[in-house]
C-alpha cells in the first residue's frame, strides 16, 4: 500500500511542482502518472523513494512513514527504472543484474541463482550473463534494466518513463513484457509516462496531474468513460472518447479460429503428413501441455531433412503471438503493421488457445471500431491458406 497525504513541494521562487496531493494505491497495481510537461507527475514518483523529498505531507509504504526510513535502505528496497535503463558498461549483465542483492550483502550463491533465474524471466541464454551490455541489442539491453529493478525483490518498482525514446515496435513489445512480469510476480508498479495510449494499455490505474494537481485518478475504463473535465478529454483524445466502449474488446473474445498446431516430441515425417492433410505449409509448435514453444515450416524441414527428425529440434522460437487478455485494438495495429494473415493467441501461461485471423479484425474494424462501410468500400477478405508466423521479435 503506498499513501500520498497532502503531499505538496516547493521548489526556490515559491514555485508549487506538486500540490496538496492524496492519493491511495493498493498492493499489485499498475499506476501510471501521467500529464503535460511540468505537471509534477515526476516529482510525485520521485518522492516515494525520497529522491526528492517533499516540502509538506507524508508518503506512507504499508503504514510506514518513509521519513522514519534511512533514504538509502529505502531507495535498495524499491526498484528503479530510468529511461536510458542505466545498465553500468564496465560490469558484465551477471553484475548489473545482481549489483543491488550484492549491496545488501546477499550470499554469493543467491545471487548466482537471482541472476540465473532473471535472465530466464526475459527468455535470454544464461550464457549471455557473462557478457557485457554494449554485447546485447537495445531491446534485449532495456529487458535486462527491467529485471534489474526487480532482482533484489523489492515489491516496489518505479519506472521513469523508461521506454520513451524507443521505436515503435520495441516499446510495444517492452510494455507487453513489463505488463505480464507485472500480472505474473505481483509488483506494485509506479510508472511515468506522456503518452496516453501507454497509459490506457499498461495501467489499472491512472493519475492525470495539471500544474501540481490531480484531476482525475480512476480505472483507464473510467477516465474514457467520464473524464472529470476539458483538460481530461484533450489529454485523452476525441478519437478515443469516441471508440471507448470498443477500446475494452479483448481478442480473447473474438478468437473463432483453431490453431493447426503439433507437440515438440512429433516426428517430421508426420509433421509433413499434417501439413498436407491441413493444407498449410507451417505448424505451430507446442509442448505436452500446449504451450507455445514456436513454429516449424516447409522450408526449414526441407533444409533439415537428412540432419534432424524430430520436430522440436529444428523449431524456430522467434514466434509473435498475442495474449487473449490483450485489447483488440492493441491486436489490430500490432498485426497489420506487419502485414501477418494470422497470429497465434494465448493464455496468461502461454498456452496456445487458437488464432485470430487479419481478415477477421479487418471486419471487426469496420464494423465495431469505425462504423459502418461508407462510400461503398467494403473490408477486404482473405483466404486462410497457411499459418505466417515467421515474425521475429527483437526484445
């Protein structure tokens, strides 16, 4: 539980960056602060670590004043994510990962295992934990700075507007990482951000600041739905006020199509023989309890054959996929940015539950997102004829 109680801070020249502010959060939210430059959004997170300290008012942490906390015990209890990540350049991703659990004085062997156990959680070789970060690409550096923050276990983690400067493609997938490590370990996460969309995707939460103030702190359901003021719906969009009852469509709920799918453990001879009895030219790939593990396709058995005869030995892992409890507007601009005919979906555990296709969200944007066919256009249709799945993702 984290308490702002009239929390206010003045700087030099009377100037108010945060004012009179109380809020509440509960354990294991998402909170995003968010508001125009010099809102005091920053300020405001920047002072539950006491790395600002306020002029007036009390943070309480789980009932606990934090002005009764050394700022230093404090500041190694909570994580922190900046927005260039910080990972230290001369100390390998094993040290960086661990520096905090070292500093309070963890034994050399949890923190061998905190660092193993890490750099699993962001899907990367063990071996990369001997390497340095100028080693590893921008994304794979960013995950790493993630689980950096959550290391030395601190149920607190502050993040800094930490994907800002990012493209496109990787700060999507950044935030789909961070919101499922979020749902999966049951961190309270503090997260500071100028961008709207960010805010409605990752938050439970959203704390909208104006000049020192709030002006709303709500669910991102009911901000769209009843925002306090004008400030609110500029911040937010017309476009988005107007699609805000269609902006909570899950793509769990408009999955229709099974997924053509084979267990690691399968021969390719039959992996072959499915393909021709489905007519497709690419299987998805799970284990024995259909999680997803990748995608295998004519292509590489063909450059296989002779060398390998099981299907989980020539598997491609570099699988997109789409979580069930994703927004469907989320899913439509992630698929036809990349031009896929269908993806994967899903469960919180990774198991596979099916496909949607683009053809399909095509319809549903002109029917549940943009209204009604104008001018005589109609939505394009595809044939389903295979599974393109061959989609890479960088971090």
């Amino acid at each position: 539980m984290i308490e702002f109680q009239n929390i206010t801070k003045i700087y030099k020249g009377n100037k108010r960056a945060v004012s009179d502010v109380t809020l509440s959060f509960g354990d294991s939210e998402f909170i995003c602060f968010i508001g125009t430059s010099g809102s005091g959004k920053t300020t405001a997170m920047r002072m539950i670590n006491r790395m600002i300290e306020p002029t007036s008012g009390k943070i309480l942490i789980d009932g606990k004043n934090i002005q009764d906390i050394n700022p230093v015990e404090l500041r190694r209890s909570v994580g922190y994510v900046i927005q260039n990540i910080g990972l230290l350049p001369h100390m390998t991703i094993r040290d960086n990962i661990t520096l905090v659990p070292k500093l309070l004085k963890w034994p050399e062997e949890e923190r061998a295992e905190i660092a193993e156990q890490m750099i699993r959680l962001v899907e990367l070789p063990v071996e990369m934990l001997d390497r340095y970060p100028h080693e590893l690409s921008g994304g794979q550096q960013q995950r790493i700075g993630v689980v950096r923050a959550l290391a030395a276990d601190q149920n607190i983690v502050l993040m800094d507007e930490p994907f800002g400067a990012l493209d496109p493609i990787t700060r999507d997938a950044l935030q789909d990482f961070v919101k499922e490590l979020q749902e999966k370990m049951g961190k309270t996460i503090v997260f500071v951000t100028h961008d709207m969309d960010e805010a409605l995707k990752l938050a439970t939460k959203i704390v909208i600041m104006s000049h020192g103030k709030v002006v709303q702190c709500d669910t991102p359901e009911n901000i769209l739905k009843n925002p306090a003021n004008d400030f609110v719906r500029e911040l937010i969009g017309e476009e988005r006020l107007i699609h805000s009852q269609q902006d909570y469509i899950t793509v769990g709920e408009v999955v229709t199509q099974h997924a053509i799918s084979i267990t690691k453990d399968k021969s390719l001879s039959e992996a072959i023989r499915l393909m021709r009895e489905k007519r497709v030219d690419t299987l998805l790939v799970v284990d024995n309890q259909n999680i997803l593990k990748g995608f295998i396709d004519v292509e590489t058995i063909n450059e296989q054959r002779g060398k390998s005869t099981i299907v989980g030995d020539i598997t491609n892992t570099d699988v997109f996929f789409i979580r069930k409890k994703a927004l469907l507007r989320d899913a439509v601009q992630k698929i036809l940015k990349r031009g896929l005919k269908y993806v994967p979906v899903v469960d919180e555990n990774k198991k596979l539950v099916g496909i949607i296709t683009r053809s399909s969200l095509v319809d549903m944007v002109y029917e549940t997102i943009w209204g009604e066919e104008e001018d005589g256009l109609s939505a394009p249709t595809e044939t389903m004829t295979e599974v393109p799945v061959k989609e890479q993702e960088e971090v």
